[in-house]
C-alpha cells in the first residue's frame, strides 16, 4: 500500500476528532450517578414515602442530564475551538504518505516517521479516522483527505490487520 493524501485541518474537524475520542462511558456514567443521586434523594427528602415521588426524580433527572449534555457538547465545542486557535501545527498543510510499514508526515514545521507498530490504537467513523500514540494524541485523517473512499477503507483494513479492531486498544508487546 502506498497512499500519498494532503491535508489541512479545519476547526471542524478539530472538532469532530474530540467528539469521537470522547468516551461514551462518561456519559453513561454521569447518567447513572445522577439517577442515584436523584433516587437517593427521594429517600432521603421523604423516606417514610420512599418511591412515591419517583415520577418527580424522574423528570427531575432527565431535565438535568439534559443539560449537563448540552452544556457539556457546547463546552467541548468550544475548548476544540480555542485549542484549533492556538496550536498552528494543526493548522498548516500536512503532506502523509501511507505505507504498510510506516506514517510519514511532512509540513513546514518538518517531518516525522511513525512506524505503524508504535501506535497504541485507533478509531474511526464514517467521516474521520484517529490513530493513537497513546491514550490522549492522536493523528487525525479526515476522510475528504483521501482521493477515493477505497484509500479511506484501505487505511482502516491496513490499522485492523496491524493494530487490531478499532476502539480496543492492543496489548504492550
């Protein structure tokens, strides 16, 4: 495989890339822990009545996790962006060539080699891909980076076969 893409990063990917590095466990999470929070306060507010204000806790949590996540996409929006302003290497033309045995990347901030064997995992959705070198830096490819959505599948068949499934991270060798 020998894939040559050019690629200049816009706010919008930035952007797209944080969502799909976000955990979904944390909204699970943050769920859970207000639901409980929420029965554990109707006990506590009436426990002789315990449950017969669960249609209050209820609507009372669905109104809060409601906004926590609307907060909580704005916020993410927002950083991303700031984030986007201030790193320039994100912002400049990047020059990839893909090969089975390695990542090179060329920009006028210069050039780095990454063998395909030194990232720790990767995900990917319908319009962007994240190869990682560890749990929080990745290397983002945007799918309308690449001349054909053959080459986009490729890269993904190429991470599967020396990485493993998208989303799991491999064991340390």
């Amino acid at each position: 495989m020998d894939i040559k893409i050019q690629k200049q990063l816009t706010a919008n990917d930035y952007i797209a890339a944080q969502f799909l590095h976000l955990s979904w466990r944390f909204y699970a999470l943050m769920g859970v822990l207000f639901f409980v929070l929420f029965v554990a306060g109707d006990y506590v507010w009436d426990p002789e009545n315990f449950g017969s204000g669960w249609i209050f806790g209820v609507g009372l949590w669905v109104i809060w996790f409601s906004i926590f996540s609307v907060v909580h996409v704005w916020e993410v929006k927002r950083r991303a962006r700031k984030t986007y302003a201030q790193q320039k290497t994100l912002r400049v033309v990047h020059e990839n060539r893909i090969t089975d045995d390695m990542l090179s990347t060329h920009s006028e901030m210069g050039d780095v080699r990454h063998k395909w064997i030194d990232f720790h995992k990767w995900k990917a959705n319908k319009g962007m891909i994240l190869v990682y070198l560890s749990d929080r830096m990745f290397v983002m490819f945007p799918r309308r980076s690449f001349a054909s959505t053959d080459e986009f599948e490729d890269l993904q068949k190429l991470l599967t076969n020396i990485i493993g499934p998208a989303g799991k991270a491999k064991k340390p060798s």
